[in-house]
C-alpha cells in the first residue's frame, strides 16, 4: 500500500501485516503440493505433504465459513482410503504372495468373468489400494486446502475484465443456493402449520415446491431491479464494429486452441497443426481477450496485487512440485515403493526436503486479516427462525 | 432537480392509470415523503424516478419524467445510476456482493471511478453511516436495521443527487428505524441529498419531512407541506388524530409541538381517567401455559427459559428487538418448531407431541412469512384445501374469510391479493380449525392504516370470541391499539411483562405517541375521546 518510492520500508516493515494474499498465489502453491502428490505413492512422502498442507493450513486460513469446510475435504480424503482398501476386500486382491486372509469366494456366472467376489485377499494388494488411495486422498485434501486458504469468490474477481459477467453471474448463482435452502425450510415448516403432509407425495411435493419457486423468482427480479438501477452494464463506448471484431477474434482463437490440444494429443494428426495452431490460437483469443477488457470502463475496488508475499507462496509450491519432477528422473524406485516384494518403503533426502519447502508459507506469509465478526456461522444459517425476520419475500 | 410533467402510467391489462396526470418538481436537498394506501402506485411513482417504471415492469408511461434535465425514457436505469440511487424495501434481495465494503464499492466499480476514489469513498460511507465496525462482515449476518443502513451506503457511494427509498423500516424494530432515519435527516441536513421516500407508518417520519406527496388512489397527487396534506387526509398518524381531536391549528408534527400544545388539554384530561376495561389476566384457568422453554440452535439460546401463561379473552402483544427470541417463542409455543427445554401445555396436552394436524387445531400460528402457507391457484381452492385440511365442513373457511375481509374474488390468485386480504385469507385457513389459541407474527408488515384497523377490530374480535391472542410486532401504535398485556423480550428472555399501559408508557422506545404527549396511561387517540366526549362535541 506504500507509495512506490518508499517500497524498502515497505518490504522491512509491511511484508507481515496481516491481509489476505491474492487467492491465485495460494491456489499455484496447493497445485504444486498436489502434483508433487500425483507423481508419488511412497507413504512417507504422501503423509509428508499431508502434514505440510495441514500445517499451513491451520496457520494461515482466515475464520471464513469456507474455510471451515476443509474438515469436508479432509474427511472425505479418509473416506477414499477407507474404499479403496475395502474394495481389495471385495472384489479380491489376490495379487502377490503373501495371502493374508481367504474369504469364501461367492461364484458367480459365466458372464462376470473377470470380476470375482471376496476370496484370497493378499498384503501386496492391500498395500497397493492403501498407497493408492492415499494418493488420492492426498491429491484432494490439497484442493481442499486451496478452497480454504483463498476465498473463491476473490478469485473470481481477479479474472480479466472481459470476463467480469461471468463472475457477475457466478456470484449471484452461489449466492442463490443458501436462499432456496433457507425458503424451502420455511416453508416446508408453514405446511406443517397448515397441518402438515397430507395427501400424495406428488402433491406434498408441489406444495413445498411452488411457494419455494416463487420466493426465488421474486428475489431474482429483485436483484436484477437492483443491480439495474446500480449501473450493471451501463454501455460502454464500444461501437459495433468493435464489438464484431472482438468476437470474431475471441471465436477464432478458441477454435484455434481446441484444434491446437487435439492435435498434440493425437500423434496421429500433422504436426503444423499441433504447436503452431495451439500457440497461434493462443496469441489471438488473448488478443480478443484484451480487446474486450478495453471496452469495459470498469474499475475494480482494492484488487489483489502480486507482492513478495504471494511471490514467495506461489514459488514454494512449484518448487515442491519441482522437486519431485527432479528426483522422479534420478530415483524412481524410491518414489513408487515396490509392491512385488514387501519391505518398508524407504526415504531419502531429496525429495523429503523438496515437499518440506512447501511449508514456508506458513512462517514466510503474512498471517490472513480477522473478520471481526465473532459468530457468523451461527448467525448465518444456524437460526431459522430469525432468517426470514430479515429475508423478507 | 427531479420533474415529472403529466405523467400518466397504465400497467398493461389494466383498465384504470396508477398515475393520472402527475405534475411536480423536486428541488435539492428535500426531504419528501410519499404516502397512500397499499396499491395507491407509491412504488410506481417512486420507479418512475429512476426509469426502472417503465424500462424494467413494463407497462405504459405517458409524459416525462426529467432528472438533472435529462429525460428517463430516453435512456435505461443503468444511467442513472449515479443520479439516483434506488433502495428497494428488502435491502437483502438487492445485495449483489457479500461483505459489507464489496457492497458500498459495487456501484463505484460499474462508474468506473478511480480505485484511489472508490477507497476514499467508501471509508466515508462507512463512517457517515456509523457501519465502520461492520467493514468485513458478511451481508447475511447483519441485523435488519445494519442492512438498511448498508443498502443505504451502497448507493449513497456514487454521490447520487438523489436518494429514493421504498419503506426503508417497515421490517424493523423501532431503534433501528430510528436510526435509519436518523442518518436520512442528516443526509438531508449535512449534504443536502434529496431523499424522496416511501412509508405506511409516516409516525416517525413527518417531523423530519419538508414536503409530502400523498396519493388517493385515484391516479393523482396531493402536494403540500405535511400538516397542509394531513388536514385533509383520511389516514393519519396518532399525532394528527390527536390534532383533529383537539382542533390544533396547524397540526403539530412532532411530539414536542404536541406536547407544548396540550398543556390545557392535558390539564382538561387531570380530572379523568381512562375507561378501559379491567384486565382480565387472573380470572380463569390460563388457555395454555408455558414454562422454562428453552429454544437454541447450535451454541445460539434464542429463548432462555420462559414462563407464560395465556389467558381466554386477552390479546398479549410481545415486542422486541429483531432476533430477541419472539418467533422461536411463537413457533415453541405452537409445537411446530425446536424447543430443547420447559413444557408447554393446552387442552390437556402438549401441542408439540400432537400430529401438525392436531397441533393445528390447539394453536394456531400465521407466521412471518404468511404468503409461505398459501400454494395454489385460487382463493376459492385455498377455502376447500383448509376445510379438508382440518375437516370442517365445506364453506367453513370461505364463511371466516367473509367475516374477516368480505368481498374477496374467489377466483383471484392469493399473490395478487392487498397484503391485508392475503393476512385475511391466512387467518381465515387457520382459524378453520377454530383454535382457542392464535398467534401472530409479525402481521402488522406492509398493511397501511386503515388494513392494520382491520386488523385491529379482527383481533378484537377473537378475544370477545373467548380465544388467547398473541401477536409479535413492532409496531408500538398497534400494540397500544389492541393489546392488553404487553410482553417485552431480549437476549431470549421476557424482561418485562404486565398491562400494555403500565408496560407502554414506562419506557421511551415503546411508549406510543398519545402517550409520550399527554403522559400517564393515555395509550390511543380512541382512549381520550373516550374520556372526552364533550371535548369531541
């Protein structure tokens, strides 16, 4: 915030204040941790990282409601190891030879051959569901760990200009889904004023449904009077033909780019069409894309800048995903344990150093502001009763 | 600044104008309030200023409509939008963003002004409008009274020339309908912003207003200062009732005019007392009685073990601010909603562990929301669901409705309905299941003078039925009106309970106006011509 001349002291003195990062830099930073993830099975490297995003995220997410949800992502990641070794259970792993348990196998026709129910279950097959699925498991609490770091609706307001209605709209639809939870509530419990559910399902059903549906289209007609009446949309000065030639190069470069991704996925196609329409199509739908944004007089309140901080974030995270790029050249055993003959898995150095530095964050990072708001979950949604004094339809 | 030259609009299909041939100016820095029944076209006229009529509802406009000399058909809202800046009356629903400072730089970011002017700009919003505590804080958790006044912020971020609000307290409690319209009159005051408003309850708003616009209904317009337009209106606050009782000339408008008026009045009054009839609370056996409930979500208690017993023939009115335990109460008390703790009994049993269909027939609840209970097509067909519903005979509920609001089309739809027919219907498929116990929320929002009379005498009438009544509200006028013990709830708990006059005029922020200028247990202008019948000749 300081005035560029006095960008020292800012660096000596305001790097630590506490504000929220750009949510860009903290979503590069758990995409890295997550592909460092995706390119390893070795438990102790998986519970590494695991250990790092928990860390972090502990020290660094602010008291936001979406925040909260990382619990989801994390129960969920246990929920996945959980069904993959389970599945060994089930549908047999009978892979390698060391035969830990024999279930009796139920037979089954002629036609399901292939798939085989219960029977020998064997270590190594237990072994390869529980590293696989905590790869997984590790690959989403990463996700988790973005969402509840960087506000997604801040993301959506660092994209371009030329895609501020999308983000317009993306807003008002999430904001739309608590509404029609809250409706359906209330009135769900007005009919059981009317004395409740009698009749048909199809009928209950309509009754909840109709009155639910009307709030929302209300509220909707509400939002665009306002909006409205607030300068959305206000005409910029764009004339026709400018606004023929942006289209017509924004259409141009995306079929550029699809063409472009075919081809370098498919050997089979001529290479000239695989880089150079890619890159080509590229160049010209950020071309449209500029052009767009010039049209717009919009102006954006406090927008997210790229700072040492998330400099430092964003680079821990490609440096972890890096890391594991490196050692995968030089020493692939080590980060694939075998399956074929048990032993515990090793670890070496490298790559433990290498998913180690994606904990800097956590001290390298100024810490998230304080809402100052010491009860919102509970007064968001946790009482029904006083919603609707306020949510009149 | 604002000029409308024979305006007349038509909503398509129908046959009569809501505006016929309106003519008027408004300069700066006026603060104008427009009155008129539910229906008389105060929302119309208050979205012609800004173009969203007809631009946005459609309909037919005839005329012009010229803000700072520019015309509003000849371009959209939009472009207004740093003219006039429009707050709708449910400030939530208009909420684009969600925190509060998002929401004050919206506008600012749709003018395209300077990122260094929007943040200077929004730092003095939020300190003119006493929010700056609140800078961070998601919209949805705000009270009613903080979403008003950030809606209120909002627009006031892009300088309009005008404000225009569309019944800006009609869903609060009277605190935060004062300061709401405390920071209107110093806008008006400080900055010479004209704000042209909309309102029913005009109690709170005439000492502040310059000018009043009160529309008949008939597609015209009565202009003049407030005590001129009040003179002739039919409707009018206690205040001007008071005024025409006593023959003051001109009209006080604030209680302190009143007060320094009535010194012989009151004078006159010393000699008498108010006739009301002897309340009725110990004289039999409680309809229903409650006691410790406890209601609570999550970590939130919204009530805190209350005790209260209602008696045959009494109306209890329970005020409160917004989010103080009333409808959690309410919704206990009738068995529909949580209750962790107490007990509740009537008729022998708890309403809560009878079927909804039992419950129903014990206590009945019109809730908040009261269009929430009505889903198909017809009046006709909500008549016949409640008779099925609670097994009366067919035209029972059809019968209550006439009694309550005769004349309503069966054929109508219940949302084209006035705000007081559809209460009417509501009650009327409640009171199908003639339950001895009836409680109100909040019925008094959105109903105009001579509705909430309607109301008043409908309620009456359930009391000398022998039923309990109970009605959550706001609205001080009201309850001094039909109430007979008044209960007053905070944090969950009742902290003061007994009859309305002893409970009303003991406190300044529920004391009615008659009672805040004569004093004593003058609750309604209905009580002193009662006393002074000679003095009405």
């Amino acid at each position: 915030m300081g005035a560029p001349g006095r960008r020292a002291t800012a660096w000596a003195g305001g790097y630590f204040l506490p504000r929220d990062l750009h949510p860009g830099a903290w979503w590069i930073w758990t995409l890295g941790l997550a592909v460092a993830a995706s390119r390893t099975t070795n438990p102790w490297l998986l519970l590494t990282i695991l250990a790092v995003v928990c860390f972090v995220v502990i020290a660094r997410r602010s008291e936001a409601p979406w925040a909260l949800a990382f619990r989801i992502y994390f129960g969920l990641g246990v929920l996945i190891v959980v069904f993959r070794v389970g599945f060994r259970f089930v549908f047999g792993g009978a892979e390698g030879s060391t035969i830990l348990l024999t279930f009796p196998e139920i037979p089954l026709p002629a036609w399901a051959a292939g798939i085989r129910l219960f029977g020998a279950v064997s270590a190594e097959s237990l072994l390869g569901g529980l590293y696989d699925g905590l790869r997984l498991a590790t690959m989403v609490i990463c996700l988790g760990a973005g969402n509840a770091l960087a506000n997604p609706k801040r993301l959506l307001k660092a994209m371009p200009p030329a895609l501020y209605e999308v983000g317009t709209a993306v807003i008002v639809a999430l904001s739309v889904f608590p509404q029609l939870a809250e409706s359906a509530l209330r009135v769900r419990r007005a009919r059981r004023l009317r004395g409740g559910t009698t009749g048909k399902r199809m009928h209950v059903l309509r009754t909840i449904v109709i009155p639910v549906l009307e709030d929302a289209l209300d509220r909707s007609l509400h939002l665009a009077a306002s909006m409205d009446s607030r300068g959305y949309g206000r005409a910029g000065t764009a004339r026709r033909r400018a606004r023929f030639t942006t289209g017509l190069l924004m259409i141009v470069g995306l079929i550029g780019v699809c063409v472009g991704v075919y081809a370098t996925l498919d050997g089979t196609t001529p290479r000239f069409l695989a880089f150079p329409v890619l890159a080509s199509g590229t160049v010209v739908a950020m071309l449209g894309f500029r052009l767009a944004g010039r049209r717009v007089r919009r102006t954006r309140y406090r927008p997210d800048r790229w700072r040492p901080a998330e400099i430092v974030v964003a680079a821990s995270g490609v440096a972890v995903a890096a890391a594991m790029f490196a050692t995968s050249d030089v020493d692939p055993t080590n980060l694939n344990p075998s399956l074929t003959d048990l032993s515990w898995p090793l670890l070496s150095w490298t790559p433990l150093c290498g998913v180690l530095v994606g904990v800097l964050p956590a001290l390298l990072s100024p810490p998230p502001e304080t809402p100052h708001d010491h009860h919102p979950p509970a007064a968001a949604g946790g009482i029904p009763e006083n919603v609707p004094e306020r949510v009149r339809a | 600044m604002i000029e409308l030259a024979d305006v007349t609009f038509w909503y398509h299909g129908q046959p009569e104008p809501v505006l016929a041939d309106v003519t008027l100016a408004i300069g700066e820095g006026e603060l104008v309030l427009v009155t008129g029944r539910t229906g008389a076209g105060k929302s119309t006229l208050l979205g012609t200023l800004n173009g969203l009529v007809p631009h946005f509802t459609g309909g037919h406009l005839d005329g012009t409509v010229a803000i700072a000399g520019t015309a509003t058909s000849s371009r959209p809202p939009r472009e207004f939008a740093h003219l006039v800046g429009m707050v709708g009356q449910d400030p939530l629903a208009g909420f684009v963003t969600d925190t509060v400072e998002e929401e004050l730089a919206y506008g600012m970011e749709q003018l395209g002004l300077a990122p260094p002017v929007m943040r200077r700009r929004v730092e003095e919003t939020l300190d003119l409008l006493g929010i700056a505590d609140l800078r961070r804080r998601a919209l949805r958790t705000l009270s009613g009274g903080q979403q008003q006044r950030v809606a209120i912020g909002s627009v006031l971020t892009m300088h309009p020339w005008v404000l225009v609000l569309d019944e800006p307290t009609s869903a609060l409690d009277p605190t935060a309908a004062e300061d709401v319209l405390a920071t209107l009159a110093r806008l008006v005051q400080d900055l010479s912003t004209t704000v042209v408003l909309a309102e029913h309850r005009m109690e709170r708003v005439i000492p502040f207003a310059d000018r009043m616009l009160y529309l008949p209904g008939d597609g015209g317009v009565v202009d003049g200062t407030p005590p001129d337009v009040l003179k002739d209106m039919p409707i009018g606050p206690p205040i001007v009732a008071l005024g025409r009782l006593a023959e003051w000339e001109p009209l006080p408008m604030s209680v302190r005019d009143a007060r320094r008026r009535a010194e012989s009045f009151r004078a006159a009054l010393r000699t008498t007392t108010v006739n009301r009839a002897p309340a009725p609370a110990a004289r039999a056996e409680p309809l229903l009685t409650g006691s410790g409930i406890v209601v609570r979500y999550g970590a939130t208690v919204a009530v805190r073990g209350v005790d209260l017993d209602l008696h045959a023939g009494t109306v209890l009115a329970l005020m409160g601010r917004n989010g103080s335990g009333k409808s959690s109460l309410l919704w206990a008390l009738q068995g529909s909603g949580p209750r962790q703790g107490g007990s509740v009994r009537a008729a022998e049993t708890d309403p809560a562990r009878l079927p909804a269909a039992g419950a129903r027939k014990v206590v009945g609840l019109v809730p908040q929301n009261a269009g929430d209970l009505l889903y198909l097509e017809h009046v006709a067909d909500e008549c016949a669901a409640a008779d099925r519903e609670s097994a009366a005979e067919p035209g029972a509920c059809r019968a209550l409705l006439d009694r309550l609001a005769p004349g309503i089309d069966p054929r109508a739809h219940p949302r084209d309905l006035s705000e007081g027919q559809r209460l009417a219907l509501v009650l009327a498929v409640q009171l199908t299941a003639s339950p001895r116990i009836v409680l109100l929320d909040e019925p008094t929002r959105g109903l105009d003078y001579d509705a909430k009379a309607e109301l008043a005498r409908t309620i009456a009438a359930l009391a000398a039925e022998h039923r309990a009544v109970v009605v959550a509200t706001h609205d001080v006028e009201f309850v001094a009106a039909v109430a007979d013990r008044v209960a007053i709830m905070a944090e969950g708990e009742i902290i003061s309970d007994g009859p309305a006059a002893e409970v009303l005029s003991g406190s300044p922020a529920f004391a009615p106006q008659v009672s805040k200028i004569l004093g004593g247990d003058w609750l309604t202008v209905a009580d002193v011509r009662a006393a002074l019948p000679e003095a009405v000749g």
